[in-house]
C-alpha cells in the first residue's frame, strides 16, 4: 500500500540527539530560509532539489557523547526555472549563516517528482502528440499516460544545454485499468523541463496499440483464494531493540539510521559489542539500463538514484500490510520542490524476524542435543520510482553478520510489438499479446565505509588456488587460498573460477590467532553487464564495470556516477576517482560493492512482478575469537504446536 508524501505541517517537532541523524523539519526550513535570504531578487524563479545533512568530520563523531552540543550543517543543492544549472550551498542551521556557494552552470538537477505531472500534462496538451495518438485511434486524452524518463547525453543538437525528459507513453481502458498493458509504441515527446515546452514529437511510425486488459487488483480476479489461514507474529514481551532518537540498540548492534532524498535510507556509526565495523552504509547509485537497439528505447539508461532521488520516492509504509509484527516506524522529511519540508508517514520499518536455526549439534554418542534459534534486526523501506518498486532491506544477525537484500517488484516497463516486424520478441519477452516486456538489467552499487575495529583498514583479494598433481600435491585434491593486498585504489572483478571474495581487514586489531579481524564480502550477485563502456549510455555508467571498487575516503566522493548525473557525460565518478592511484592499504578507506538483476522478462512478471531478491553479505572472517552466539539461552518456543493435531 502506498500512501503519497504529505506536507507535514501539522508534525510533532523533533530534536536530532546525535550529529549524524537526518535534519529535522525545522532545521530544513531553517536552511532553505537561508538560501531564500542569500538569492533575492531570484527567488521567485528559486527551485529546491536537494537538502540534507551534511555529515560532520569523523572526528567530530567519535568525540560525541549524548547530551554534547554540536552545530547542524545542511547541503542545498537549488536550480532556478529559467535557467540551466545549479547551485550548491553549504549553510549553518545553527548559526544561520551560508558557509559556501558554488554556482554550477554545467550540470542538471535531478527531476524533481512534482514535475511528473507537469511534464505529462505538457506533452497531452501538444497538438503534436495529439494528432499522433489519433493516428493510432486514441480519443480520449484523460486515459492518456506519460511517464518523464531521464534523456541521458545522446548529443541530439536540439537537446543540448537543455534540462530534457524523453517521454513514454500508455493509455488506460479506464480510469483505475493498469495503463502498461496498453503501450502507445513510436510516439515519444521530449520536453525542455526548464520552460514546460515540447521540443519535438517523434513519431517512428504506427503500432497497434494492444486492447487487452491485464490487471492485478483484487476485484479483477475471476476468484480470490480463500484456503490460506493467517500467520501471525507474536510478540508478547514486547521488541528486543531501543530506541534513543534515530540510534537503535539490539542484541550487541548499534547504529544511526539516516534518511535523505537522494539514497533514502543510510545506515551510520554500525558497531557489535561497541566495536566499530562500518562507519556508513547505503545504496549510492543504480542504473537501469534496457537493450533494444531501436533508437526511442536505446534511451533507456536511468539512474533512478541519481536522477530522481529514491529517497524522495518512498512510500508510506502500512502496519500488517508492508509490515508484519511488531513494527516501530520512523517518519522521514525530504525537501519539496519549494523548499517546504513534506512527511513521508512511516518511511522506515524496523522489526524483528525469527530466522530458523542458529547452531544445532546432536552427540550420536550421548544422545545429547543443543540447538539456538537464530532471529534478525531488520531495517527497511520501499518506494515507487514509476512502475518499478525497490524494497530496500538491511538485515542484521545475532553472530555479526550484515545482510542487505534488494526486493524489486512492482510492474515491468512495456512497448508494443510490431506484428510485422519479425525481430519483435528478439529484445524481450512477449507478455500479453501485442506486449513486450524488455531485456534490461537493475544494477546497484553499496558504498560501505568500512571501519572494522578502527578507521584503518586493509582489502585483501582472496583467491582459491590449487596444486599440479605431483610430490606436493600427489592425489590432485590440494587447494588454498591465496590472499593479495590491494595497495592502491582501483577496480576489480569477480572470477567464479576461483571463487574470488574480498576481505577487509584491520590494520589495528588481531585476534585470538594473531591474524587481523576481518569481514567477508563475496560477490554473489554480481551481474555482467552488456552495454558497451564506449556507448552513450557505457560512459556514464563506468561504477558498473567493476563488481569491487576501493578508494580512499573523501567525504565529497559520494556518488560512485558524479554528483550530477542527470544529462552527465561520464566524467565524474568512481572510474575517475581512481586514477588518482591514491594508497588504501592500512588507510581510511570505502569499500563500493556492485551487484544487480539480470532481467530476462517472464511471462510470470506480468501484470505485477513477484518479489526477485538480491544483494550481498558481509560475514565475520576472524572478527571473534569463536563461534559469538554460544551465550544465546536454549528455549522452547512455548507457541509452537502441532499442526494437525485438531484433526
């Protein structure tokens, strides 16, 4: 269920009790009433795309203890409506004051979500597209649908210098039908968002538009089930975690949980048994690129972070709906358009989840059996980037290891299949008849600033080797594995063949075996990726050609695609960043990890797709000394019984 963000005027005043929690409401009107002060005779042309926390020196952090008083910096990134570019500010909440400026006439901002509905409102009133929906025998512009896609850097003559969006369209049977069974196929406007115009309406020529209803919502199913009884989760003592502002304590687990616009939900200060293991945690970047080869959707490339900001696309979550159990919820503010905080009601959920067996041995001899039941923190939110939903879940274990899970639902992008065109299923899946879901990928990319056991830490590649047959090796079973430092930053790739993982390791701490501590990361959805660097849409994808990245921490090298992505040229980023060939070996270092979604459409991902899970780990490799769930109590889950027993 989703419920749109709402101006949060009527919201309880909050305090931020630790440097690295998000701005509150107040704070953000604070900042933007700052920079309204410094534009003036421009402020009526003044648009917000961006206003966030900008975090303090690390420093800083480690230094703080509750109840200290620290000053509140806030990044604002604004544009103006009738001109390119941006401006960057860094401002003082505290004390009111503009600490930098920074006019960028260079870049693009992001497109903001309420220009949506304007740019799809923009193109329905052209009598170019008008005319070019009659021709495919579309009367009704109130059924109309168009969706503002990112334009990428194509080098069209008429788009450059331009703020564009290259538009799709979809009409409905009906007001409530589910517009993407019904492409409007070869007809796509492109629109400058800066002025509200139309620059031009391609048309690539007349396709029949499909007429079959596919709709997922319950009145239009011929039957809904009624044999699946209810699971209930049940609590009766209340949650394990705590709360103090946005630092949540479970089990030997302590964090700040973030929000900003641009990332949506970041994790901060992530500690086991007060030792440091990730100083930040969050998605920075995904890139969503198609393969068809026709030139309207060669376009297809978004960086649905970077473009749009996925923070300020989440949803409101819905108690026994999104959320099962015991759910405490955190409200999130992301900056509107003007400047005006708006709420999203229940943007994170945090719960627990029994997750099945711990550790179990059964003593054949004795006859004796101990078994631990094993339970996860769990850390989510979801939003709506147009058809797609990305539920983003941070999973956090009782023997230190950090899961994190991508769920991506929510409906396929669709086009129309020329009948005559016999290559029409050759770039993706025929879904419904006359539809196509596309060929097309969902890669993501974490940016992990590591910090196990202190700030320094070392990334080790962790090759499986093996012996020829011979005196060391005489019956061909031998293998090991083959640790190599990583000394300067760069890229690295995954290689199956040798089971390759990455270990980062402290340059501070060892353990009980004089190895340093350490966590794992293995690439186990890492996804080949078929665009070519040297493409339109390659070169501003660079972070993708790598599984691993490592580089030395800068807090300005935040997004592994550049700052501002939308309309990029690929300049800026992770590819470029480490040519710098700065040293990573026992420094203060971030770990960037890219993994994705090889998506070959199903049958079965249309009307709605099932939930495809993805992610990564990161598991203890040496961090403790042994097993850390042994002092876990051995129980009888009282609630348990039978299952036929009433029968």
């Amino acid at each position: 269920m989703n419920v749109m963000p709402t101006p949060c005027d009527s919201c309880e005043e909050t305090v931020a009790l630790h440097p690295l929690e998000p701005l509150t409401r107040d704070e953000m009107i604070t900042a933007a009433e700052i920079v309204k002060a410094d534009v003036g005779d421009l402020i009526k042309m003044l648009r917000f795309e961006t206003i966030e926390l900008l975090e303090p020196e690390k420093s800083a952090v480690r230094a703080f203890s509750y109840g200290d008083d620290f000053e509140r910096v806030a990044r604002v990134n604004v544009f103006y409506g009738n001109r390119r570019g941006v401006t960057n500010y860094k401002v003082s909440v505290t004390h009111g004051t503009v600490l930098s400026k920074e006019d960028r006439s260079d870049v693009h901002p992001m497109i903001q979500g309420e220009e949506f509905m304007e740019v799809e409102a923009c193109v329905k009133a052209d009598p170019r597209f008008i005319e070019a929906c009659k021709k495919r025998g579309i009367e009704d512009m109130d059924l109309v649908c168009v969706d503002p896609w990112s334009a990428g850097s194509f080098g069209d003559e008429d788009e450059e210098g331009r703020h564009i969006s290259h538009t799709f369209a979809w009409v409905r049977s009906f007001p409530d039908d589910n517009l993407y069974a019904h492409p409007i196929e070869g007809v796509n406007a492109v629109v400058d968002i800066t002025e509200l115009k139309v620059l031009r309406v391609d048309d690539y020529g007349v396709v029949p538009v499909p007429k079959q209803d596919s709709n997922y919502t319950p009145d239009a199913q011929p039957k809904l089930r009624d044999d699946l009884k209810p699971i209930d989760v049940v609590q009766p003592e209340g949650v394990t975690f705590t709360m103090t502002g946005r630092r949540i304590d479970w089990h030997e687990w302590s964090m700040v949980i973030g929000f900003n616009g641009r990332e949506g939900l970041t994790l901060h200060d992530i500690s086991y048994g007060g030792r440091p293991l990730c100083y930040r945690a969050s998605i920075a970047e995904m890139v969503v690129p198609y393969g068809s080869p026709k030139k309207q959707h060669s376009r297809k490339n978004v960086f649905d972070i970077g473009e749009y900001g996925i923070g300020k696309l989440a949803n409101s979550l819905e108690l026994g709906c999104d959320c099962l159990g015991a759910i405490h919820y955190l409200d999130c503010y992301v900056p509107g358009i003007d400047g005006v905080p708006v709420l999203i009601k229940n943007g994170i959920c945090i719960h627990e989840e029994d997750y099945g067996i711990q550790w179990k041995h059964w003593d054949f001899r004795t006859e004796k059996t101990e078994v631990r039941r094993a339970r996860r923190l769990v850390i989510s939110f979801v939003a709506t980037v147009g058809n797609y939903e990305y539920g983003s879940y941070w999973y956090f274990y009782l023997d230190g290891e950090v899961e994190f899970e991508m769920k991506a639902t929510g409906i396929i992008n669709t086009v129309s299949a020329d009948p005559e065109d016999p290559d029409r299923t050759k770039y993706g899946t025929e879904v419904s008849p006359g539809v196509i879901g596309q060929n097309h990928q969902h890669i993501f990319i974490a940016r992990l600033d590591m910090a196990v056991d202190g700030d320094l830490n070392t990334v080790k590649e962790c090759d499986t080797a093996t012996l020829p047959m011979g005196p060391e090796n005489p019956y061909g079973n031998a293998f090991f594995v083959k640790e190599t430092p990583i000394e300067v930053e760069c890229g690295r790739s995954r290689n199956p063949d040798v089971e390759r993982y990455w270990k980062i390791t402290s340059a501070e701490k060892t353990n009980a075996m004089g190895a340093p501590t350490a966590y794992k990361l293995a690439p186990v959805h890492s996804c080949k990726i078929f665009q070519d660097p040297n493409g339109p849409s390659g070169k501003r994808m660079g972070f993708c050609y790598s599984d691993l990245w490592v580089t030395a921490y800068d807090p300005e090298e935040r997004f592994p695609a550049g700052e501002f992505v939308n309309s990029s040229d690929g300049s800026d980023g992770i590819a470029t960043w480490v040519e710098q060939e700065r040293p990573v070996a026992e420094k203060d270092i971030v770990v960037w990890h890219t993994f994705g979604l090889h998506h070959i459409t199903r049958l079965e991902d249309f009307p709605v797709q099932p939930c495809v899970m993805l992610g990564f780990k990161l598991m203890p490799v040496g961090f403790f000394d042994r097993n850390p769930t042994l002092d876990l109590q051995p129980d009888t889950n009282k609630a348990s019984t039978h299952a036929l027993a009433a029968e």
